[in-house]
C-alpha cells in the first residue's frame, strides 16, 4: 500500500519547512507529500520548488490559481495530483511527532476513515520551535507541557458517537474529523471528494464527514496515538463569523447528496446512488 501525505498549504513557506521538517524527523512511513497550494504567489511557488530539493522524499506541488480561500478544491487538487492508494490530510501549520503517520497506517481499512485532533501550542512555544528548529526531542517536550485532558475528551466524545451511531441513535450531521484525517483514495474517491461550494472558511470537513457517514463509512480514532501539534498563528477569521457564514447555511440545507455534484469530477451523474 502507497501512502500519500496532502498539506493544504497557503503562502506561509515558514509553517510549511517545519511541517516537512517534522516529517523529515518522523519515521518516513509514506511515499510521498502533495503540497495542495491554495493559489500561492508566484515568489512563494518558487520557494516551494526550492524545498522540494532538499527532503529525503518525494515532494508534489499540486498548485491551483488564488481566488477565495478554497479548502475544498485545494484538497480536491491534492487528491488528483496524489499518487498513493491512501490518504492522510494535514494542514502546513502542523508538526508531526514521530509514530503519527504509522498511527494513520495502522488505522488503515476499507470502509473506514480515520480521525485524529491536535494539541495547540502557545504563541511562545511556536516561536521557540521556529528559532530552535524542528526536533523530535523538541516536538515531544512540547507536546508533553501541553494539557491532555482537550485530547482525551475528544476521544472519548468520538468513542461514544460512534457506538450511539452504531445503534442508530445520534445524528449523522454530528459525526467530524476537523484536524487530520485519513481514508482510501478510492473510498473518498465514491463520494466525490470535497465539496467545492465551500468556499471560504469552514465547513468543508464537516460536509465530508457527514457524507460519508451516510455513505455508509465508519470512523475510527487516532486522536490519542497520531500526536501532532498544530502551531500558534494569528487568527484569520473568528469562529462566529464563519458560522454565521453561507458556508454553514448550505451545510445546514435539506437533502445533502452523498456524491456532490461540484466535486472531484464535475457534472457526472453517479449511477450508484
């Protein structure tokens, strides 16, 4: 089995060096990395080709033109452009403890999805990382300081959910992986990939949960053993704004197709459904 890492990636190359560097310290478990770039300026595409020199595996830059921020079809891209039978999505703002890739392999089964969360470093804590480097000794003295108990209750919450699911009493639109997850190319693949009506922040992951869950996919959770930490940053919108978003009125509308229509392949009529 081939293992594709997809980094959804916009203009910070700061982030994204730690990222690859943190995965250049793990324990090489993959294939390859898509770097599925929103639209980067053409300075910041140069730079990426730079690094994609460097690292001991193999790098693809998967870039598409900037309009609003499209998670969605940045992710989309990322899976055409990816070469592996499965998939791990992370974001460029992470840093990969070593054993959290083998955790998402491990995991690995068809009909399934795997779910993981992130501990959130401190804005001091990201600096040090930056003016330290990437280590896995670093990475683990971080990840240590950083409380367990947002962790535990997370796996816990998606433990129950999917036992209360199993018994047909909790809400399919309640089922999430915001954070990192991973799945089968071909079973993501069924369902059309993403959404790509989000555009704009939030609600794409949401979407493609949802969908799945109706497809029939089951989750499974890697939040206690796929440790990454996700970095400081400022911000880019408020979570009360997107929510009172157009993004969450369309996840909210009636009768959600479990293969979108403005997916991975455009204006196909899914005779499995």
């Amino acid at each position: 089995m081939k293992t594709s890492i997809i980094i959804c990636f916009y203009e910070k190359t700061d982030y994204l060096k730690c990222c690859l560097d943190s995965l250049r310290s793990s324990d090489h478990a993959f294939d390859e990395v898509v770097v599925a770039d929103d639209g980067s300026s053409e300075r910041v595409v140069n730079q990426v080709k730079k690094y994609m020199e460097t690292y001991p595996f193999p790098i693809v830059h998967a870039w598409h033109p900037r309009g609003a921020p499209r998670r969605a079809a940045c992710r989309n891209n990322g899976i055409r452009h990816a070469h592996g039978d499965y998939l791990i999505f992370f974001d460029a703002d992470f840093a990969v403890l070593p054993g959290a890739v083998q955790s998402h392999i491990d995991a690995a089964k068809p009909g399934w999805f795997a779910a993981g969360r992130c501990k959130y470093s401190t804005e001091e804590q990201t600096r040090h990382i930056f003016s330290e480097g990437i280590s896995a000794a670093l990475l683990e003295k971080i990840y240590t300081e950083l409380p367990e108990e947002p962790i535990l209750k997370e796996h816990k919450e998606f433990i129950r959910y999917g036992f209360l699911r199993k018994l047909r009493l909790a809400s399919v639109r309640k089922q999430t992986f915001g954070g990192h997850f991973s799945i089968y190319k071909k079973d993501i693949e069924s369902v059309n990939g993403y959404d790509e009506n989000y555009v704009g922040w939030g609600g794409e992951d949401q979407d493609m949960a949802l969908r799945l869950v109706m497809a029939g996919f089951r989750g499974t959770s890697v939040i206690k053993t796929a440790r990454i930490i996700h970095l400081w940053h400022p911000k880019e919108i408020g979570d009360k704004h997107w929510k009172e978003g157009a993004n969450t009125e369309y996840f909210f509308r009636k009768n959600i197709p479990v293969y979108c229509e403005n997916g991975l392949i455009k204006n196909r009529i899914n005779t499995n459904q």
